[in-house]
C-alpha cells in the first residue's frame, strides 16, 4: 500500500497524476483545497481529505469499482452529473465516511445513483434539494446509511438500512426493502408524501420522528408498511393513506390509517401480488424448518422469530442457504438459533434482534463473495472448542451494535475476513478479529481481544478501540505484509504490545487514559504517531514501556531565527494543568520544570551551577494520577533537554525481586539500564522492604542506592505509594531518603473532582448522561460512604457498575437505538445507588427483606423499630439528596436480649436494608467477639480492632456480648480496655462508612455504658430482644419440622410449649432451645424408620407413637 500525497506543494502530485498512478489498495491524501477530477473510476482505491469535509473540496464523479473509500471531504456533482455513480458491478463497493455531498442543483440529475453494488454511508450529509431525489437504489443494490442526512431517498427493487438518519423522503417501490433503525427524522417537504411504500416493497420503520407542526402523510400501496415508534415533538399527527390491499402496522395514536380507492400501480417485478412477505415461525416449531417453514419462503422473505430455540438439523448437512431475513421479536438471548447460515453469492440478507450458537466444526455465519449481510443487535456465540471462526466473509458485512462473544483464551479467531471481503461495524463486540487478503475494514467505537492484519488489509478505526486483555500473551494489535492500520482512539491494557512487520503501517492519533503499550516493528514497517506522544521499540516483557515524544522533532521544528520551539513541553505542562485537582502537584511540577531548565541554562552559559538530583518520591493514595503526572512530567523534561532519552519504564516489585538469593541484582541492573537517560517509575516502592530477614527487596533497594550514585546526572527515578508505608521505607533506607530530596504529594480528590473525573470518563467512552448533577451527586455521597480510598479507581469501577447496570435495561428493550447504547438513565443511578424504586415508590428488595423479618416468629418490638428505621433513612437520604452538605447521622445501634433471640439474624437483615438504601456500600456483616478483638500481648488488640473495622468497613460490624470487653474489678492489664479505646474513635470518624451493633445482656450492658461514658454518646440507638413464648419456641420448631416432614401441627404445637414450659427458667435458649427440640423430634423419627420397617409411602410421616415417645422422653403429659 501506497500513500500518494496531493496538493500544490512541490513536496506533492498533482491529483490527475495520483489518479492515474493508483492501484488497487493506495491511498491518496489531499491537501486543503478544491480538486476537479472530472468523471473517474476509483480501482480499489481511498481518498481522504487531510482538512476534514470543511477544508477540501472534490468536484466531479466517482465511480468505484472493487472496495473503495472516500472520506473527510465535501464531494460535488459538476454540471448535469452525479457525485456518485455505482455502475461497475454487483461487487462494487463505496464506503463514505464524514463527508458531505452536494449535486447540481440546477439539473434534473441524482446526486448519488447506485446501479450495483453496496455504498456505505457513515455521518454523510447530502445536500437537500426538495424537488429531487437525491439518492437512488436499483434493483440488486444495496445502501447502508449510518448517522448520515440523505434528502429524498428513493430504492427501486434494492434494500436499505437507515440507522439514525434523516430524510425528507424515503420510497421504496418493486418489491424493495427498507428498514430503519434508532429514530429516523422527516422534515418531509409540504405538499408532498414523506413516506412510500409501493408495489411489493417493504417500509420497516423502527421508529420515526415528525419534525414539525404540520400534519405529515404517508402512502402504501399493495405494500408494507411498519412504523413500530411514532414521535412528534410537536403533536403533527401522520396519515397513512393505504390503497390496494396494503398492509398497514402502526399502533400509534398520532397515527391515522386512511383507506382510500385503489389507484393502479405496475406489479412488483417478482411475481404479481407476491412481493417480499414476513413469514413467522413459531417456537413450537423450532427443530422442523425443512417440514413447516422452508416451503412458505422465498428470497426476499422475512422470517420471524418469537422467544425460542431454533436449528436447522432437518435440512442436509444443517447448513442453511439464507436468501431470507431474520428478524427477532422479543429478547435477543431468548431467541437462539444454533445453526450454520451460509449467504450465496448474491444474496441480501440482514439479521436482526437474536442469538445465533457458534457450531463446533463450521463457522456459524458464512458470507459468500458478492454477498451482502446485514446485522442489527446480533450476538455470536463463540464455542471454545469451535474449529473455524464464528464469522466468515468474502463477501460485504455492516454491523450495528453486535457482539461475537469470544473468551480471552480462544485459539482462533472469531471474525474472519478474507479475499476481498468488507466490514463497516459500528458499537461492536468483535472478539479475535483477522482480517486478511484485500479485505477492508471500517470500525467505530468498537472493542476486541485482538486486531490481526496481513496482506493487503486496510483497517480505519475511528472513536475508541477497546482492546481486552487477552489470555494468550499476544500482542492486541499486529500488522504483516501489507496491510494497513489507522486507528483514532487506542485503549489497550497497560504493559500492552503491538507489533508491525513486513511493509505494513499502523497509524494511531492518540491512546485512551495516556496508556501507550510498546511498539514493536520489523522489516520496513512504518509506525506514524499522533499528539498523543512516540513509541518505544522493544521486546515484549513485564514491564511497561514506552517512549517520549522525540527531541529530533523538536529540533527539526526550530525557527531559522533559531528560538527554540517549546510546544512539547508547553503542550505537557497544559494537559497536566488540564488534569482535575492536584493543585499541590501542579505547582511543584511547574517549579521542578523551572528549576531544572534554569540549572541547564547556566551550566551551558558557564556558570557555576548545583548539581541538580531529579530522583523524586510521589506519595498519595492509589488512583490520584502519579503515574499520569509522571509521564507529562517526563515529557516536559525531556522536551527541555533535561534528561536525554525518550525512554519511559514502569515497573514493580516483580519486575525487580527474583526468587533466589543473588536473582535481584541482576534484575534491577537491567530495568536500571533500560532506562538510563530516562524515567524509571517503580510503583509501589514500599513493597520492596517488607522487614523479613529473608526478602530479597532490600537487594534490589542497595543496587538501586549504587546505581543512583554512579549516575546522577542521566536517569531520574520516581519511587511512588502510599505516604506512610513510603516513610517507613526512608526509614528503613537512609541512603535512600538522602538520594531522593523532591517530594511530591499527592492529595486525595475531593468528591467533586471524582465527579468530574467520571463524567469525561463516561464521555470519552460515548456514553451521555440523563443527569448530570444527579450524576456528581449520588457518585460522591456513595464515594463518601466507601471503605475503599483508591480514589480515581473507585471512579472506575463505580463506572464500569454504572454501565453494567446500563447495559442490564437497555437489554430489556424490545428495540434499540444508538442513543439508546449511549444513554446513561436516571434509572441506572438509581440502581447503583441501591435507590430502585417499584411502582408504589419503595424499593422492591427493601419490601421483600421487611417481609422476611416480618415473617420471623415473635419480635414486636424489633419489627416495630426496623420499620421506624427504614423510615428514618429514606427521610434522611432525601435530605441528602436535596442539599449535599447535609451529614450522615449515627446508625450505631445496641442490642439486649438473651441468646436465642434472633440478634445475629437481625443484624443481617439490617446490613441488607442498608445497603438496599444506598447507607452501606456492602451488605456484609463482620462478627466479632472479645476472643477476636483481644491480643495476649500489649499492642495486639489495637492491631486485631483496627484490622476487623478495616474489614468491617462499608458494611454491619456486630460485636457479640461486647460487655465482656470490659470486666470490672481494676485490672490494669486487661487488654479489653485496649479494644474499647481503638474503638472509640473509629465509631465516630468512620460513622458514614460502617454500622456498629453492639450485642448482649440487657444488664451487662448497661454497666458496660456505664463505665464507657464515651460509648454511649456514640452508640445512641438501643433495642430490646424479648425473650420467646413457649407459643413462640413452639411456632418455631412446627415450622423446621414442617418443612421436611408432614406431622399432625396442632398437636406437635400444644406438646412443645409444654415442654418448653416445663423447663427451669435457666435452660430455656429461646430460639437454640427450638432447634434443639426439632433435632430430638427429628432423631425419634430416624429410630422409628429404622425400626418399624414403615412403608416409602409414609417415609415423611411424624406419625403419634413419635410425638407420644418424645413426650415421654420429657415426662409431660401426652396431648
């Protein structure tokens, strides 16, 4: 592949001369300007517009043949002529990609005619004439039309599929098929018809939106005509005139369906009153294709499929040759097809809204040369142990919101492109994808386990490609041969590899987050690189590496005045200032900057200087930005000359420590050289010194110490953890904390700037939120309440629940439009928030535990209080809610009563409730006692009670029998004061992040209050547990027995309140009293089926000899 570059700079062609220099597979880049290419045939060749549609013009026709490409620049018609003609064969295909198209607006001629062949259409604008047709699709062609403003769009006998698009007039005639998905805008023109659908043709509308107040008309004759979603912003009403026995869906009332006199129109060209038909096949028949279904279908057909399991076993071989659509009606995952589809040469088929099972030994989808498949909300199960890939195609595919669903150890690929197949995919899932021959490829915010190219493949990714991380220790992105990568937005795992060999090219603008892997490249592969920052080659290892933007550029970049130009290090420094928070670090980043400048500057004038140490420590909590700032700061220095290589190595303990005596060194000698006249960033350093006789850290820490002496002046080391845990560190290594003199602090975000760091994450992944400030809101009440510090890293995952919970809803939806895909709902706040609420305005889960309490035997006065509670909370979250300085209150509670009481099974359904309100983070619940809390040694209960709130955090610490912490009689050496002491703060400090109950003895732990003032204060709700009833214990016990066996309960119930009755007031262990009982009862009738040979017919029967035997056995009377 060759780029030829146009314009009327020496260094360029001129574009007559690029044209006819072209072969299948170049590339021709235009400068900003207006080029005439008169009327020209395209062979397999791009053009781009290096200005974007606004900066370069092309005047004239063009007319591919082969796979072509035209993007970013505005197209117009000459004089009497279209801007595209399709007309050099069925395998002609055109993608055009953020252009705008005009025609001659002074001639009765189409802007865009399509003959044969497929155009692909992604955010186009068309110039509107309302008089015209402004694209027209024949019969056999086919138009693909994202996000794009068409005009007047007519298709004769061919098929479209419009997603988000606009229009003033769609018409399809002859038996043609159209179908639109996400909301398809008309501005119809007045006087005339915005939609028609006639002879045989088929309108299949997902949704439609009226724009204006005007009232709008439709037309279907002898045809089909399906509007699922009817939106007018402005209440304008649609008429819908059917003639001729047309067949009319739409059940909006905004809409109403005339029935006007026949007015004649030719028959559909495929057979008379037989155009393309919806053929359902139902559920119940879902293994009998060949018997019930195969003969009511014809090419063309539509066939529907209801929530179910379908195969094709009964047909040979169970391969389908699919001429038909196949369309979904209900939830995707419900409606599964395991079968092998096979597209023939010709054939037009979209898929639509279902789940197709991967085969094990074929691919489960095979498009044939000079096929065109559709597929709209698909998803491809990939087999593990499948042979082949899931998709195969030589032929042209455009996806829209589909998922070939791979794990990241699949062992082959499950897209495959070969020969010169086509992909345009849009918001897709594409697993391993290997696209090979001369195949090209058109991705938007699409994601994958790996990108695979060879030969002369063309790949262009525009939004974010998301790589996974993969199981396979490959590297995400390979180019070979000649084939060609250009991706706009690259998010790849970090420590990633990509490697490019032969005479391939991979271009990237920019990487996601500043993630940048290492780059590998062999043969005369060509690596381009955009603002984003250079690449580093080198081997793959476990290490992070990458590279610094290039001090030849810089200098190749100077004036002839010689000033120097500074725009990398400006550049740094801005997208550092432009970082969120971090006011503290700017400004010593700023002035370390300064300082270093100014010290080279002297040095180089031949003044006496200091000699600078760049060595630095960054301290802070995980996810406050030290590996960002580290890399911008890296990049300032070395754009201003101060260290002298491009090199960036990030590693940690394990990229340092071996597992034997005499490893280490040698390890961190090589890491150390890797990255001399660089930066070398060591994550975590306190790990390197873990206080065992036996760590090998404090190895790697004397080597580094040596390596920083012998070269001060051409490596700077960034030692980056925790604030404390890194001052233990020092500590421990005083030649270290000499050697490091700059220090850096990284504060923790407030929950405003975690706010803000979420909103451009959920932005710069194509997600729009319903509300914003709702957004900032419950994001830093929840961030408030965590046990989990990790700052930006909470965003994350906080995020990544947001979406998943996103994704659960917008699975539930019987359509889906692309807004749809972006949308984060109020909903999907709420849900993360634990705020869901059902139909009534109380949360379903939170009713479903108050019935589960509700349904414990006894406990008035408990129930009675956890009502109480809920009501307080949901009173005290909207209070919140409504003004976000408002605090938490004290949740911390005490519970008396004796054991049996149901304390600990409260305490769970407590923590539940919490959680299910958005007060805890966790509904866990930490048990603990004094044997837990208290140490033998002085220092260790402190150490044991901090560890369990830690633990505890974001959920229920239940403290049982927590009067025992304290025991009177003045023993100084008791260590339980310890425990209480430890306590006592945290109780306070952390009362928004965790709920203490305290468990025991109503009168012990009265005294324990009250030799524990401070207690009290901060513990201030207390709950009685009365003891049960013998009606109670008896309630009980029926109902374990009654769940397993069948018994007279009316008599069980009498005999086991006598017994609980009868025993002294000591033994009686409330609900351990019942479970006692109802294991006893449980051992007579294991006696009794061992003994009395009874039938298998009465095995579950408690007959009366084993109630009357248990009475006996506690000498009661028989009842």
């Amino acid at each position: 592949m060759t780029t030829l570059y146009v314009g009327n700079d020496p260094s360029r062609i001129p574009i007559a001369v690029a044209l006819t220099q072209a072969v299948p597979g170049d590339v021709i880049s235009l400068a900003p300007g207006i080029y005439s290419i008169g009327s020209v045939t395209l062979n397999g060749v791009t053009i781009t517009g290096e200005g974007g549609a606004e900066a370069t013009t092309v005047i004239g026709t063009i007319a591919p043949h082969g796979n072509c490409s035209v993007a970013s620049l505005t197209l117009t018609a000459q004089p009497r002529g279209s801007a595209v003609a399709m007309v050099h064969g069925a395998d002609a295909y055109l993608s055009i990609t953020d252009c705008r198209i005009a025609g001659d607006s002074t001639a009765s001629t189409l802007t865009v005619g399509v003959d044969r062949g497929t155009l692909v259409l992604n955010r186009v604008v068309i110039a509107d004439d309302a008089d015209l047709t402004t694209v027209k699709i024949a019969a056999g062609a086919r138009l693909h039309a994202t996000a794009s403003r068409l005009g007047g769009l007519e298709v004769n006998g061919g098929s479209a599929d419009l997603i988000g698009c606009a229009a003033h007039l769609v018409l399809a005639r002859d038996g043609a098929q159209v179908r639109g998905y996400s909301p398809l805008d008309l501005t119809p023109v007045p006087g005339k018809r915005a939609l028609r659908s006639l002879s045989g043709a088929t309108l299949d509308l997902e949704c439609v939106r009226l724009n204006g107040d005007q009232a709008f008309e439709a037309q279907a004759n002898a045809a089909v005509l399906r509007i699922a979603q009817l939106e007018s912003p402005k209440g304008a009403p649609l008429r819908v005139v059917a003639e001729a026995e047309a067949e009319i869906h739409c059940d909006s009332p905004l809409a109403e369906i005339v029935r006007a006199t026949p007015v004649p129109r030719k028959p559909p060209r495929a057979r008379a009153g037989s155009g393309p038909q919806r053929v359902l096949w139902p559920a119940h028949q879902g293994r009998s294709f060949a018997t019930d279904v195969q003969s009511r279908l014809k090419p063309g057909d539509t066939l529907v499929l209801e929530e179910g399991e379908y195969s094709f076993d009964d047909l040979a071989n169970g391969d389908f040759s699919c001429e038909v659509n196949l369309d979904g009606e209900g939830r995707r995952d419900r409606i599964v097809l395991r079968v092998r589809l096979t597209l023939p040469p010709g054939s037009h088929v979209t898929l639509t809204n279902l789940t197709i099972e991967h085969p094990i030994t074929t691919n489960a989808v095979y498009v044939s040369a000079g096929a065109d498949l559709s597929m709209h909300g698909v998803t491809i199960r990939s087999d593990a142990a499948a042979e082949l890939p899931a998709l195969y195609a030589q032929g042209a595919v455009t996806a829209t919101a589909c998922e070939l669903r791979a794990g990241a150890a699949e062992t082959r690929a499950t897209v495959t492109l070969a020969g010169g197949g086509r992909l345009s995919a849009l918001m897709c899932e594409l697993g391993w994808a290997d696209f090979a021959g001369s195949c090209v490829v058109s991705l938007e915010s699409c994601s994958l386990f790996r990108l695979a190219t060879r030969e002369q493949a063309r790949v262009t990714s525009a939004g974010r490609l998301t790589v996974h991380p993969n199981a396979r220790n490959q590297c995400s992105v390979t180019a070979k041969g000649q084939a060609s990568i250009d991706i706009d937005v690259l998010d790849c795992p970090p420590g990633d590899e990509l490697n490019i060999q032969d005479q391939s090219s991979l271009a990237i603008a920019s990487f996601a987050s500043g993630r940048m892997p290492t780059i590998t490249r062999g043969g005369a592969a060509q690596m381009s690189q955009g603002a984003a920052g250079g690449y580093r080659e080198g081997s793959r290892g476990g290490m992070v590496t990458s590279s610094l933007p290039g001090r030849t550029a810089v200098a190749e970049e100077q004036h002839s005045d010689g000033s120097d130009v500074t725009g990398v290090r400006e550049d740094s420094l801005t997208a550092l200032n432009h970082l969120v928070g971090l006011r503290t670090v700017k400004e010593q980043a700023g002035q370390f900057v300064k300082n270093a400048v100014i010290n080279r500057e002297r040095s180089q004038l031949g003044l006496k200087s200091m000699q600078l140490t760049l060595h630095s420590l960054f301290l802070g909590n995980p996810g406050t930005g030290k590996t960002t700032v580290a890399r911008l700061l890296g990049k300032a220095l070395f754009a201003e000359g101060v260290v002298s290589s491009d090199v960036f190595v990030e590693v940690g303990r394990t990229d340092l420590v071996g597992t034997h005596i005499g490893d280490s060194a040698p390890m961190t000698e090589k890491v150390l050289d890797s990255a001399r006249g660089g930066i070398l960033f060591i994550d975590e350093a306190y790990t390197l010194a873990q206080g065992v006789d036996e760590d090998y850290g404090q190895e790697v820490i004397d080597t580094i110490i040596a390596y920083m002496e012998n070269h001060r002046d051409d490596l700077m080391i960034i030692f980056a953890g925790y604030t404390d845990k890194m001052q233990r560190l020092l500590e421990m290594n005083a030649g270290l904390q000499s050697r490091t003199p700059n220090r850096f602090d990284f504060e923790d975000y407030t929950g405003e700037e975690l706010a803000t760091i979420g909103v451009n994450a959920l932005r710069d992944t194509d997600y729009e939120l319903e509300d914003e400030e709702l957004y900032r809101r419950i994001l830093s009440r929840g961030y408030t309440q965590s046990a989990d510090r990790s700052n930006a890293r909470w965003v994350r995952n906080f995020n990544q629940e947001l979406i998943s919970r996103q994704a659960d809803r917008v699975h539930e939806l019987r359509t889906r439009s692309i807004a749809d895909y972006r949308l984060i709902a109020d909903d999907d706040l709420y849900a993360v928030a634990g705020v869901e609420m059902d139909a009534e305005g109380g949360s379903a889960a939170v009713a479903a535990l108050l019935a589960e309490l509700d349904g414990m035997v006894g406990l008035a006065e408990v129930k009675a209080w956890v009502a109480k509670l809920v009501n307080r909370v949901k009173a005290d979250q909207r209070r919140i809610q409504a003004d976000a300085t408002v605090s938490r209150p004290t949740y911390h509670v005490t519970f008396t009563g004796s054991p049996g009481t149901g304390k600990t099974t409260v305490a769970r359904i407590v923590a539940q409730l919490f959680h299910e309100l958005g007060v805890l983070s966790k509904p866990t619940v930490k048990e603990v006692n004094r044997a837990a809390l208290v140490g033998p040694y002085v220092g260790q209960s402190e150490q044991r009670t901090s560890l369990a709130i830690d633990e505890a955090m974001g959920g229920v610490m239940f403290i049982d029998e927590a009067y025992d912490l304290f025991r009177d009689g003045g023993d100084s050496a008791d260590y339980g004061q310890a425990v209480i002491a430890t306590l006592l703060p945290r109780l306070e400090n952390d009362r928004d992040k965790f709920v203490a109950i305290l468990a025991g003895y109503a009168a012990e732990m009265d005294v324990f209050f009250s030799a524990n003032p401070g207690l009290r204060s901060r513990v201030p709700h207390t709950v009685r547990f009365a003891d049960y009833s013998p009606e109670e214990v008896a309630e009980i016990v029926v109902r374990i027995i009654t769940s397993t066996w069948t018994v007279d309960t009316a008599r069980l119930t009498a005999l086991i309140a006598g017994v609980y009755r009868a025993l002294p007031e000591k033994e009686r262990a409330n609900g351990r009293s019942a479970r006692i009982l109802a294991e006893e009862l449980e051992g007579l009738q294991a006696d009794h089926i061992a003994m009395d040979d009874v039938p298998d017919a009465e095995l579950h029967v408690i007959p009366a000899t084993v109630l009357e035997a248990f009475a006996r056995a506690h000498g009661v009377a028989q009842v």
